[in-house]
C-alpha cells in the first residue's frame, strides 16, 4: 500500500477530503489486539467514537481502493441514517468506478438506502435487479435474492 | 512536488479530529518492515 496505492495522487486526494486517516505499525500489539487485525495491511473504517463501519485485509490497487472506501464512507452515512449523503457515495462509486469490485455492494447499499428513507419496497427489488443483470457472480447479489419476491 | 497522505498516529486524536470534521476515520494497520 506504502509503494503503490497511497502515494498515488487521486488516493491521497481522496483520503484527505473523505477521511481522517491514521497510520498504526503493527507493533502496536494493544491495537492490534483491540481490532483482531493479525495480518496486514488492514484497513478500518470507524466513526468518530470508534464503532467499526467497514473492514478490509490485503492490499488494494489505487482504483479499488477509491471505490472500496466511497462505499466505506456511504455506509458511514447510512448508518448515521443520512440517506441523501449516503446514495451520493454510492451514486459516486457507481458512476466513477462502475466495474470495480466494490460496484456490486453499492447497487446494494443504494437499494437498502432508498428503502430506508422512502420505505417503498420496490427499491430493493430494483437493487436484485440490477444486481442480478450487471453482477451475477456476486455475493451481494446472493444477499439480495430475497428482494426477487417482492412484487413489482 | 508529490502529494502525501496527512497519516496522525494516535487513535485518540484521530477521533477528536473525526468529531471535530464530522468525517469517518480511515484506520490503516501497516507493518514497515
């Protein structure tokens, strides 16, 4: 991650704007142990008192790594129920990075996202839709299954 | 002249930070070796 993906202009761009970013050695056996991490590098998204929102072990190219955390930092939104905010992550990740694998757990993110807020059923079947039609290898799409009983 | 990533190294601080910027903290577990 040191050589290739934080050095890189767009990740750091995106990390100062999205995040505030915090660099542990993996000598800090307390932390380590606090977090579980036993191989890195590990990757954690927290809010701001510390409750885990997102994890990710092993190494990340810089266009997946944006992407992975668009949807890390959507999710931050969603589960502080800021909807809007949220589907804009997601909306960003989908748009800019459309083929990436994070790409299948934002269509299914947005759906839960809009159900959330508009509590119209509906948007979870269009999320099992999509996701059956563009990622039908996903496990996001084995997520959604259910959705295909909800009526159109 | 190349960009760098602000990396803090104290969780602590980081969450006031986090607090203060209503931002998510992005938590990188890194071993230098």
């Amino acid at each position: 991650m040191g050589a290739v993906t934080y050095p890189n202009d767009k990740v750091v761009k995106f990390v100062d704007y999205n995040f505030v970013p915090v660099q542990i050695e993996s000598s800090n056996t307390a932390l380590m142990n606090q977090f579980k991490v036993t191989w890195t590098p590990a990757i954690f998204v927290l809010d701001a008192d510390g409750n885990e929102i997102h994890h990710v072990v092993g190494f990340l190219a810089p266009e997946e790594f944006i992407p992975t955390f668009m949807v890390a930092k959507g999710k931050y939104y969603f589960n502080a129920e800021q909807h809007p905010e949220a589907q804009g992550m997601f909306e960003a990740a989908l748009r800019d990075y459309p083929d990436s694998d994070a790409a299948a757990e934002a269509v299914y993110f947005m759906g839960v996202s809009r159900f959330k807020a508009t509590h119209d059923p509906k948007n979870l079947r269009a999320a099992y839709e999509t996701l059956t039609a563009k990622f039908p290898g996903s496990e996001w799409t084995k997520r959604a299954a259910p959705y295909r009983l909800i009526p159109e | 002249m190349a960009l760098n990533i602000c990396w803090l190294d104290d969780l602590a601080k980081a969450k006031e930070h986090a607090r203060q910027t209503k931002k998510p903290i992005l938590l990188d577990f890194f071993n230098p070796q």
